[in-house]
C-alpha cells in the first residue's frame, strides 16, 4: 500500500509539477476549512464531531442528505458560511485535481513528463525502426517498465509501462528526466549514429555502474564504443551478414536463432538464477539434472555480470550462487 502511494506522490511531483504547490495548498486550506466549521457545528448544535465532520462534507459537497441540519441559528450561520467558503473550496481544488490529471495524460503523449519510475526500469534513447521493434517486444512483458527519450513527435506506443519523453538524447539535462540512477539497463539507439555516440558516451561519465547497450549503423562507431567501455555494442548489419554467411553453410540456421529469440516459442532463450541444488556441480552435471528434471537444456553460463561462457569444458568448473544459467526452454 505503501508503494502504491509513493508511485502516486512521484507522478503528482513530477507530471503536475507547476501546479504542485498550489495543489497542496489548497488542500491543506480544505481540510482546515472543513474541520473549523466541523468543529463550530459540533460545538453550538450539541453534536458528536464525526456527525459534525460528515456533515460538513456533504454540505460542502452540496450533496445535503438532510438527515443533519442547523436546530438554531448560531447553526445556520455557521452552515451558511459553509456552503459559500467550502463548496468554493471543494471547486477549486477539484478544478486543480482535473488539471492536473489532464497534464498528465497529454505529457505522456506529447513527452512533456519526466520518468516517475522509481528504480529497475528500462531507459531507451533515442528512436529508429530497431528501436520501434524491439520496444514493442519489450512492452508485452507487463512486469517491464520502460522510458523513451527521443525528438519525436508524440508517443509512438499507447502503454500505460511506457514513458515517453520528447528530448535531445545529446543534453545532459534532458538525460536526467530519464531517472537513469536507479534503472536497471539502458539502451542507446537513435537514426544518427552520431547522436548514439554522444549519447552513450554521456551516459558513461555520469553513471559509470550503469549497464548500457548501444545500436549504431556504421561498423567503425562500433570499435569506438566498445573502447569507450560501453558494456554491448551492436552494429546493424553485422549479425545479419554472419548469419547469412552461416546459412551457406547450414541452411534453415535464421529460423533456429529466430526461435531461440522469440519469447512466444517454447524453446527459447532463457536466463535463470542458480538453484542451491546446483551450486559447486560441474556443468555437465547441472546440465544432466535439468534436462531430467526440468526438459531445459543447458547452454551456457553468465558470471561476473556479462562474461558469457558457452559450453565450458574445464573440468574444474563448478557453478556458483552468482551465476545465471543460460536455458534453451522456458
């Protein structure tokens, strides 16, 4: 519950940011209101004070039940001066609360937001037709949040887990809208590979612990990142092209890595933490033991965060509780 409130305070912190204060304001002078003339109610018309609070918020409201009402006239003074002080209260702070609610909806839209995702999201920069794709791959996991930050438009994807920011992935001060602090990963991809190098690179100097993957067209740009310390870096044409060399020599290969890739199939491509019960096993044991088990093949093993190792054939090596098995199956 708690958790719930605070996602709530962040999007009013930061979607209604110019009306914030003014917000709170008039809802603090709202609930003074109403338990000053609660209180006065209570105190002339002989009344409990929960009568005297519930009838102040439907006279307030204009709702006006019935079922409590002044008995003399010190009472229907004080009611008087409810319904002209509360219910203007009570209109001027729903007026607020609406705009506030319609900020928020045309932000998300038209990117004039920042991210009120609190940690472990995804920050992409940048857009681009790989960028379009593999974000609506991303967007039907619904336990994935996701900011956009790009000079477009308006929001390319109707997606209550997405943010869409409208920004120069090149300035510092429009990459801090991102929350990139707390998120969990962040990808850089724009159509000018030139603003994908400046961005990732910017990216780099301010969160040097953050894991960044970057997407660019030219082959050369690639080398630069990857010496600049970018965690992965892919350039378009290249996986195609050893794809395609490979087929000469199995053809059907395309389909088996599309398989692998695809999260609709059974066998696809998983990640998983180690179970206790495979901790200190040789791979070709743990590998025995989930194909039994559980039908999933092990392929690989990630340890150290991004040092990959398939099929690793020393047989000295044991699993440890930080590694992640790398599983053909779900």
């Amino acid at each position: 519950m708690f958790s719930y409130l605070l996602v709530i305070y962040h999007k009013l912190n930061i979607v209604a940011s110019r009306n914030k204060k003014q917000f709170f304001q008039i809802f603090v002078i709202l609930v003074i209101v109403l338990a000053l003339f609660a209180y006065l109610f209570s105190y002339y018309e002989k009344i409990s004070f929960f009568n005297s609070i519930y009838w102040a918020l439907t006279t307030a409201s204009t709702v006006g039940y019935g079922d409590i009402v002044p008995k003399n006239n010190t009472g229907k003074v004080i009611a008087m001066g409810l319904m002209i002080i509360g219910v203007s209260m009570i209109g001027v702070f729903l007026a607020n609360l609406s705009s506030i609610v319609l900020d928020f909806k045309l932000g998300r839209f038209f990117g004039t937001m920042e991210s009120h995702f609190v940690k472990d999201h995804i920050v992409i920069l940048g857009f681009s037709d790989y960028v379009k794709n593999s974000l609506e791959e991303i967007l039907k996991d619904n336990n994935k949040n996701v900011v956009l930050m790009a000079d477009i438009d308006n929001n390319p994807f109707s997606n209550y887990n997405l943010i869409f920011i409208k920004g120069d992935i090149t300035i510092e001060n429009d990459i801090y809208k991102t929350k990139l602090a707390n998120a969990k990963l962040c990808i850089v991809s724009d159509s000018d590979d030139s603003k994908t190098l400046i961005a990732a690179m910017t990216v780099k100097n301010l969160y040097k612990d953050l894991y960044i993957v970057a997407l660019v067209f030219k082959k050369e740009l690639a080398k630069v990142l990857r010496n600049f310390g970018i965690n992965e870096v892919f350039s378009s044409g290249t996986f195609s092209s050893k794809l395609l060399v490979k087929t000469t020599f199995i053809t059907g290969i395309s389909k088996f890595f599309s398989q692998l890739l695809d999260e609709e199939f059974k066998e696809s491509l998983v990640e998983k933490i180690t179970p206790d019960s495979l901790i200190n096993s040789t791979f070709d044991e743990a590998m025995y033991k989930l194909k039994n088990e559980t039908g999933e093949l092990l392929v690989g093993v990630k340890r150290d965060k991004e040092n990959i190792i398939i099929n690793p054939t020393e047989k000295d090596f044991k699993l440890s509780a930080e590694d992640k098995l790398l599983l053909i199956g779900k």
